[in-house]
C-alpha cells in the first residue's frame, strides 16, 4: 500500500498525475454541500444547539482534546452537554448507541470511550449523527450537542461549526482526495464559525496547543510519574493515531529519547502486539491506552494530554453560542 504522506504533505509526481480525480472528487463534494444548502438535500435539526467539531483533512488533528476543553467549559458554564462521535474502529451494530467508560473499543471504537471516560457527559457513538444526536437527547438531561467530527455529515444540521487545523502539517498540498488530503476544498474553511489551529505554524485561526501531564501505568492507573522520570533512556513509543509523528514530536521536545513506532489509526491492538515492543518502557497515547490496558505490562504507560484554548477562542465561542437565537 503507497503512503500517501509523501504526497500529501510533499512534492511528489504522483500528487499531479491524480489530480484529475482530486478535482472530480472536489465537484462531487461542493455539489453535495450546495444540495444541503438549497433544500434540495434534507437536514434535520435538533432541539438542542448543535456544535461540529471537525477538519478539512484526512488524519489527526486534535478534534478530541478540543472536544474534552469544550466540554469541560460548556458544563463550568452551567450547560448540559452531550457528546455524538462516529466510533470509528468499533465492530458493534450500526445504530447508534450509548457509550460507558466501560464499554469495549471493540464494540462502539477508542475514541467513544475515552470520551466516555475524560468527559463525565453522556456520550453517544453511531454512523448517522442525526439519530444518534436524537439518543443523546431522549433522557433529557442534555441541552446542547458536540459533534466530534462530522462537519462533512450535512444531514445533521448544526448551530456552530469549528474546524481543527494542524498547526504543523496544514492543508498539506491543498488538493482533495485522492491527491490531497482534503475531504473538502480549502475555501471550505472561510465558511466555518471558527478555525482552531492546533500548536504553531499555520498563520489562520485561533490557537490551541496540547498540554501533556503526568505519564499513567495502563496496568495500574492510580500509578503515575512525571515524564521527567523517562529522560536520560532510551523510551519505546506507540501511536495508531491520525498523525503518529505528532505524539513523537512531542515526546522529543520534552526531552525524551524516543523510538517511535507507527500503526495505522485505530489500529485494533492485540496481544500479540506486544512481541515488537522491546522490554522497558513504552509510552502510548491515551486513545490507544483503551485499547491495550487489558494485556499491557508493567512499564507500559500513556501520556494524557489536555487542550489549552485561546481566551479570545472561548470568548467567541460562548458569544456565538449564547446568542439569543441559540438560547
């Protein structure tokens, strides 16, 4: 299989010889949008505000973290939130369903429960966003919905919507797929409410970074230490998330001598797994830590991190929400 980052993120032949598929792809898209637009395509609306959080391109680029922070905000601010995901990786049923910090990834994918689990909100997995919006709001004690994803689901209509753009690998060549990462035209992004730009190098929108904490034992989560304790070793990492790099990036500039080994997203770890990890320490993302803790060792540990949001982000954010046509 042909990694795509190459051509992507890069200047590679290939990206010019599919760019007639990227533009036919592009058509298709805006013409979709355009039908949701002019009623020609039904959107359903909800009785509660809707807010997406989405991107533009294939790939990580911190949606979840900007979910948890939205969250964590919305209910210091005395609202009810709900949290609709799509459960990528899960094998469960189609329709839609609740998620516990005790549900299986297998079931209902990682995402769903480590939302479940860091956002204390009720949380709902599921395909159709709309029927899964409208789970989320049968117990009733919801009165506004976050989207984690889903800003191409033009059948869920939505009050706000906020794109997450990685700071770092931007739009990379700015084509849509298959020759660029782009799951819709880049102008797409002058239509949002609000672009948040995860950590620096993308001049647009307000900015988010993620913030790591304390290193947490997968055999033994009351067990914690400071990433400190890891430098001066060297420190195995795992990531089976949208931009792998990132997590060892991070890893790096926190002074950690890193051997990063990539798996695709929401890749289903197993047992098995463990045979190419060497003996000593192995940090993971939280989001794969769901999915391993069953089977991890006793040096096996993951990083939590948490979104840190522009006041200037927060304040928009709330202004458009707290609107009166919102309220």
């Amino acid at each position: 299989m042909i990694d795509p980052n190459p051509i992507w993120y890069g200047r590679h032949p290939l990206g010019l010889i599919l760019a007639p598929l990227s533009w036919l792809y592009c058509l298709v898209v805006q013409l979709r949008r355009l039908g949701y637009r002019k009623g020609w395509l039904a959107s359903r609306h909800l009785s509660v505000p809707v807010v997406v959080v989405g991107n533009l391109t294939v790939g990580g680029t911190g949606k979840t973290p900007a979910v948890l922070k939205l969250a964590e905000l919305l209910r210091a601010r005395g609202w009810s939130p709900g949290i609709i995901t799509r459960g990528y990786g899960g094998g469960g049923p189609v329709a839609p369903r609740r998620v516990s910090p005790e549900s299986e990834p297998a079931d209902v994918g990682d995402e769903p429960v480590l939302l479940a689990r860091r956002s204390d909100c009720p949380v709902v997995a599921g395909r159709d966003r709309v029927a899964a919006g409208a789970l989320a709001l049968s117990r009733g004690d919801v009165d506004v919905l976050l989207a984690d994803d889903g800003l191409q689901h033009y059948r869920l209509a939505r009050d706000i919507e906020i794109a997450v753009v990685d700071g770092a690998r931007g739009l990379g060549n700015g084509r849509c797929l298959p020759a660029g990462p782009l799951r819709e035209p880049r102008g797409r992004l002058a239509n949002v409410d609000l672009v948040l730009t995860n950590g620096d190098g993308l001049g647009n929108g307000y900015r988010m970074r993620l913030i790591p904490g304390a290193a947490v034992n997968l055999r033994d989560p009351a067990v914690s230490k400071p990433i400190a304790d890891f430098i001066g070793r060297p420190v195995f990492a795992v990531a089976a998330i949208g931009n792998p790099e990132r997590f060892f990036a991070m890893l790096r500039a926190l002074g950690l001598e890193v051997e990063g080994l990539a798996y695709p997203d929401h890749y289903p770890f197993a047992p098995t797994d463990l045979a190419d990890w060497p003996p000593g320490p192995v940090l993971m993302t939280e989001k794969d830590a769901v999915k391993c803790a069953r089977f991890a060792g006793e040096d096996h540990w993951f990083l939590p991190v948490q979104a840190e949001l522009d006041t200037a982000f927060v304040e928009a954010f709330f202004r458009k929400l707290e609107a009166p046509s919102h309220v």
